[in-house]
C-alpha cells in the first residue's frame, strides 16, 4: 500500500510542475480566452468545433489541472489516513487542496469576468504554493523509510532567520515575476540586466518599472541565497541535508538568473521562458523544505 502511496504522491508533485507551466504557457501565448468567455465548456461546446492553437493550450490546461486536482484530492486523503500520525500531514493535505481549488476558482473568474493584471499574478504563486505542500508531502511519506533525515536537525537562529525571511521574499521576486509576464512587460527592456533602450535612464513607464523590480528584486535574492550558502558551507558541513539544500538553492537561483537573462537575449523563446517557469517551481520547493527542516528543528531544541 506504501509503495502505491510513493507513486501516487511522486505522479502528483510531476503533474503539479505540469499545471504551473501549463499556466505559464497559456500566458506567455496569450491562450487565457482560446475558449472565449465560458468555464468550464469551451466556446460554450462540450466538444470544441472551431479549433485554434490558442483554443487546445487553453482546454489541454484545463484538462491536465482537473486530472491533477483530482490526485491531489486522492494523494491528501490518503495521507492523512495513512501517515496523518506524522505533525506536519493533516496541514499540507488540507493546503495543496485548497489552494489547487483556489486558483481553479480564479482562474475560472478570470475567463468568466475578467481581471486586473494584478490579480492575475497572484495565479502562478497560489499554485506554487499548492504545489509545495504536494512535494513536502511526498518528501514525508519518502521519510518513512528515512530517505530523508528531518529529525535530528538542529538550525541555530541565524539560519533560521534567513530560511524564514528569504522564503518569504521569494514570494515577492515570484509575484514580480508574474506581474511581468501578465502586463505583457518582458521585452520592454531590451538589454540586460539594466534598461538602457536608448538611453541609460530611470524607467519612464509602469512597464520598465515592472520589468525592472523584478530584475532588482531577483538580483536580491541572487545574493542573498549566495551568502547563505556561504554560511551552509562553513557552518553546515556536518548537517548534509541543509548543506546540500542551500547548494541545490543557489544552483536552481543561478539557473533563474541566467535564464532571465537569455528571455530578454532570445527575444522570449518560449522554451527558455518555461525554463524559467520551472525553475523558480523547483527553487519555490526547496525553499518550503527548507521551512520543513526549521520547524523540525524548533521543534527538536524544545525538547
């Protein structure tokens, strides 16, 4: 029955990545009304009839997400009867099925209604954060069989203060991000990593200061996740899964950073720009790890 459980719940998270870079391509084509002003038919049919490239991104998205929704639901009643004896399950089964349904909702009052830019934003991070807690349940079922060690771990305030605090503002710079590509803002800044254009200037419109916050507010996080690493490798080397943690958190930040850069340089190849989706996805996970392992450890020194 476990082993089933480990399938179902590692099929989930990979479905999850598939739901937040089905959205990020139905934004970054301009797909969201490829079924028109109707949820959850298209174009008002059961069966679509007049069939656009915008029309099949629009309804495969939407298909993927109920398929998915439906093994979130599955994956967190399993789990809590399963391993629900475990702190941290009956929370993160309620969280992924909760916010999955959120940004359906949203997602549909988009179609049905319209939105602002802003708003629309928030649709990416309301997924991500559905789909951390899927990843951290699959981490905890893995953790059974102690292929992961979360519970011997003990995280001085420092580090804790900067888990804590750059989890958090990694929501920002993935706010910013999707406030980019909603105000269609990608390439209004031609060069890279200032916005020369013409001429070096402050930016003039509310689209290079879109496009600019975002480049700030993820150059920030850049080195901000660098010098924490700094402190994993001279403070951490004994405690393998943050020292490895913070190691793979600058990898997946640098990989972000670059692959910012090669949008603007590529001109917003559409593969590039998906890299970029599913990086900050998978650098969103083990952040919310990370989280994980700080609470495991508050939870350990007060014992």
């Amino acid at each position: 029955m476990r082993h089933s459980l480990k399938w179902l719940a590692v099929a989930t998270t990979i479905g999850m990545i598939f739901v937040l870079l089905g959205g990020a391509l139905v934004t970054k084509t301009d797909s969201g009304m490829g079924c028109g002003r109707s949820w959850p038919l298209c174009n008002g049919e059961f069966v679509p009839t007049d069939i656009t490239p915008e029309l099949v991104i629009e309804l495969a998205h939407r298909l993927v997400s109920g398929a998915v929704g439906i093994m979130v639901l599955l994956l967190s009643v399993w789990t809590w009867k399963a391993i629900g004896h475990i702190r941290e399950t009956k929370f993160l089964s309620l969280l992924s099925f909760f916010f999955l349904v959120l940004q359906g909702l949203i997602g549909a009052a988009a179609v049905i209604w319209g939105q602002s830019d802003f708003v629309l934003a928030l649709h990416f991070g309301i997924s991500l954060i559905s789909f951390a807690a899927v990843f951290l349940l699959t981490l905890l079922i893995f953790e059974i069989d102690k292929k992961f060690e979360a519970d011997k771990l003990i995280i001085d305030k420092r580090m804790g203060n900067h888990i804590l605090s750059v989890s958090i503002y990694s929501y920002v710079v993935i706010y910013t991000g999707a406030l980019v590509r909603h105000t269609e803002s990608s390439l209004v800044c031609r060069d890279w990593p200032l916005c020369i254009n013409d001429a070096p200037a402050l930016p003039g419109n509310l689209y290079e200061w879109v496009q600019m916050g975002h480049r700030a507010a993820a150059g920030v996080i850049f080195i901000w996740i660098a010098y924490i690493l700094y402190l994993a490798i001279r403070d951490y080397r004994h405690q393998k899964v943050v020292y490895w943690g913070w190691i793979t958190a600058f990898t997946l930040v640098s990989l972000q950073v670059l692959s910012g850069a090669l949008v603007i340089f590529t001109r917003l190849n559409l593969f590039i720009a998906l890299m970029h989706a599913l990086f900050i996805t998978c650098l969103f996970g083990v952040l919310s790890y990370l989280l994980l392992l700080l609470s495991r450890s508050r939870k350990n020194s007060k014992k």
